[in-house]
C-alpha cells in the first residue's frame, strides 16, 4: 500500500456536514485511532477511506482499490441491498434474507481466516441463516468477518467492538494485533480507553477539523488527551462544598469587586488610570493585554498586594479599602492559580492533600484533614481523572496536571472569586485545552465568579461573557 494522504482536503457529505481543510498522513502499516466528541466528523473521515463524501478542495490521494470497511453505513448498505432482492410481494413468502454462508463467500479470498473466525464467532449454526434474521451483534460479526477475510490492504473499522459481547472483544482485539503487523489500519473509537495498545497514532476531531494528531509513543500527550476527553465528555458535576461555614456569606446586592477612577503610576510612568470596573456574582470575566499593561497591578489591587490599593478607591467582598479590613478578611474570598504558585509548591505532598491544603490556603497540608475534606478532595480528583493517582506526589506530575489540581485546590472551598492569572502558560495545545475545559466546566457549573487572565483576546470560553482589555 503506498501512503494516503489528504491535503487540505474540504469533504462535504451533506448540506449541514463537511470536514474541512484536513491534513492528514497515512503511512503504510501505521495502526492510527480517530476519537472525538458525537458529531465531531469521526465516521465522516473514515468514510472518505471507502469513497465517500465530495471534495470541495485540497486532495486525497493514495486510497487503495482494496479496504475492508466495517461501519453502521456500510451495514446500511447491505440491508438496503437485501430490501432490494427481496422479492416476498411477489412469491407471498416472507424473505429471510442473503445465507450468512453465501454473503461470506462472495467476498472471501482468505479460507483458512474465514474458518478461524467462523469458529471464533461460533458462527457454524449460523450459516444457512438469512442475513435481514440476524441479531445486531451478529450482523456486526458478519460485517468484520468479511472486511477482515477479503485481503484488504487496509482495513477502516468504525468501532470496531459496538455491539459484540463481553466475550467476543477481546477475541477481536486480539486478532486485530496481529493483524496490526500485516496491514494498515484505521480504527474509529467512542471511548479512549477502548483504543488498543497497538495503535501507532491517534487522530483528535473537533467540529469537523482534525483538532491534534499524536504518536502513541509520546505518552505525556497520550495523557493529556485521555484527561482533555474526560473533562469534555464526563458527565461528573462540580463537586459541592459543605464547609462553607468557614467563609462569611456574602451581601448578594452588593457587587464582588467594585473599583472607581482607578490609576496605577510609578514616578512618571502610568501604568494605567481612570479605570472603573464592577465584578458581580456569577458575572465571569476575561481580563486580556500585553505585557505592561497592568494586569496583575490590577489583580493586586483587588487582593491588597500591590502598595497602591489604599490610595485608590476600591470596594471588595463588603469592605472599602482601607476601612480596618486586614488582608486575610480579603484573601478568604479569593481562590487564587498563577504560574508563580506553581513555582511556589514544591513541597513533598501527594495530590489528594494539594487538593485538601486549598481549604486552608496553605503551601503544602499541616492540619489533620477532616473526612468531609477528603471526601471532597477525592472527588475533585476524581472529576480530573486522577482519582487513582491519589497517593502520587505532585511533583511527579505533567505541567497541565499541575495547574489541574492547583485550581481544584483553589475551588475546593468554593471561593466567591477564582482569578486565573495565565493558567496556560507554557503549556502545549493538548494541555492548554485541558485547562480550558476545566475553567468551562466551573463557568457552567460552580457558584464561583471567573476571572480568566491572559494575554489573547481570541481564547474564548464557554460561560465567560465580559471582557476587559488593558493596554
């Protein structure tokens, strides 16, 4: 087989459908995985292997005359063709379809596979049965049975184990690995944890676009996708906090952050000034700008860091600057992730007690958790996907990993404020949008008001509304 390869090919399949600008390279013998959300165009790319679909531009070239295709559209192509031959109008007998023996046969070139799998299927007292009388698992069976068995040069399998029994998978898998040495394939997978071990790459669809392509050797992006699908796809809440004694309750008529005429000046320089700004509850904020245009001065006027914040006029979570408040008053509102903080924990800790020491504002836990603490921790943790890794220290994990727990740590006493000062910084694209689906998921989900700081205007999250541009 010589290799595929798209360039910047736009497919359409439908008036509401197309892929667009698709890249993509397929070498001989690479054992590649689409995933993807529902409707991200996963069936759409693996039926433009077996012709589908119009090209509206770019190519695709290097498709071989030969590949098997397991998918619900090619079954849907050999229902249709058993409607078509059945002729019960006219003898009044009801059809029982294609034998399952003949439908094998037409296809067949490998008899030797074919006896393996008709007996690994357990299909002997199945083929002088009509094809339209088969249940849904034993059609699928049908349909693997003749892609594997026509000596394809490369096999497309739309899930591959959907609607094969709990003992039949890994039959299938395994014959699937060694396949894997013989032939090319392209396997579509629902769930990540069903993609086998002997997969080469991994394609990730967003919208109809091929989103990231990965090497399975790479595991820290393997990771990092794996984490990104459970964020976008769990259906796992929030977790609530029931200590919330432990923070004062807030006025709800009263803004959470309120600042008027505000200037930041140092001898000469104006940073900024005549800056007013209101955050209100659940009124999520992007605060964007480059560098010099005093977003963290900003921030620090809000936490009563920065030296300024008594000579301006500044009202925050019921207090006026400067009325006798101390700065702990303040900072218990705030849930607070920065690259600094990460720099900041390096103490020997395991994830579980990361997440804990955000009850207590800590760098590092030296109180004795209660269980609702614990319990709360594990399921953050579980939320992440790092429920098994409870016990893991912190520093052992990826970069991403690490802003996940620190802004579950932030978020485990459910804070009025959560500002994320660059929470993506120097991360790469996979794990960018880890964080990003977990800031949507607290958007959405938490009573926690957002403030998201960074320097693009255009990374735009689900929930978030208002902006704020400096500079």
């Amino acid at each position: 087989m010589n290799t595929i390869e798209f360039n910047r090919a736009t497919i359409r399949f439908n008036e509401s459908f197309s892929l667009a600008d698709i890249e993509w390279r397929i070498a001989p013998r690479e054992i590649w995985a689409i995933t993807g959300a529902n409707g991200s165009g996963k069936s759409a790319l693996v039926a433009t292997l077996a012709g589908k679909g119009e090209i509206m531009s770019g190519s695709i070239e290097g498709i071989p005359p030969g590949v098997g295709v397991v998918s619900l559209e090619a079954q849907a192509e050999l229902i249709e063709r058993e409607r078509e031959r059945d002729d019960s109008d006219i003898t009044d007998e009801i059809s029982q379809g294609t034998p399952v023996a003949q439908m094998l046969d037409e296809v067949s070139t490998n008899s030797d596979l074919l006896d393996r799998l008709i007996e690994m299927f357990r299909f002997a007292p199945l083929l002088g049965r009509g094809f339209r009388k088969l249940s849904t698992g034993e059609t699928r069976k049908v349909l693997l049975t003749r892609a594997l068995t026509c000596d394809p040069e490369m096999l497309v399998l739309d899930n591959p184990f959907e609607g094969l029994d709990a003992d039949t998978v890994p039959q299938v898998r395994e014959m699937l690995r060694q396949k894997s040495n013989e032939i090319t394939m392209v396997l579509v997978f629902n769930r990540f944890d069903e993609i086998p071990d002997f997969v080469t790459h991994i394609v990730y669809l967003e919208n109809g676009s091929i989103k990231y392509k990965i090497e399975t050797r790479d595991s820290s992006a393997v990771e990092a996708l794996s984490q990104l699908l459970h964020l976008k796809k769990t259906d796992i809440e929030i977790p609530k906090a029931d200590l919330n004694e432990k923070i004062p309750v807030l006025d709800d008529s009263s803004p959470l952050v309120r600042i008027r005429n505000a200037s930041i000046r140092y001898g000469q320089n104006t940073v900024f000034q005549n800056l007013d700004w209101c955050i209100w509850p659940q009124q999520h904020w992007q605060l964007t700008g480059p560098n010099g245009s005093g977003k963290t001065c900003l921030l620090n006027l809000i936490t009563g860091d920065h030296p300024q914040s008594y000579s301006n006029d500044i009202f925050v979570f019921g207090y006026q600057r400067g009325s006798g408040e101390s700065i702990w008053d303040i900072k218990q509102y705030i849930g607070y992730v920065s690259t600094s903080l990460l720099w900041e924990y390096r103490v020997s800790i395991n994830l579980i007690n990361v997440v804990i020491s955000g009850f207590y504002d800590s760098i590092g836990l030296y109180n004795e958790a209660s269980a609702s603490e614990k319990r709360i921790a594990l399921q953050w943790l579980r939320l992440l996907g790092l429920e098994g890794q409870a016990d893991q220290p912190f520093n052992c994990l990826s970069y991403g990993e690490q802003r996940l727990l620190l802004i579950a740590r932030a978020m485990v006493k459910h804070p009025p404020l959560l500002i994320l000062d660059e929470p993506c910084l120097g991360l790469d694209d996979i794990n960018r949008q880890l964080i990003l689906a977990l800031i949507e998921k607290i958007c959405l989900g938490s009573e926690s008001t957002v403030l998201y700081v960074n320097h693009h205007a255009e990374d735009k999250i689900k929930g978030i509304k208002y902006h704020l541009s400096l500079g």
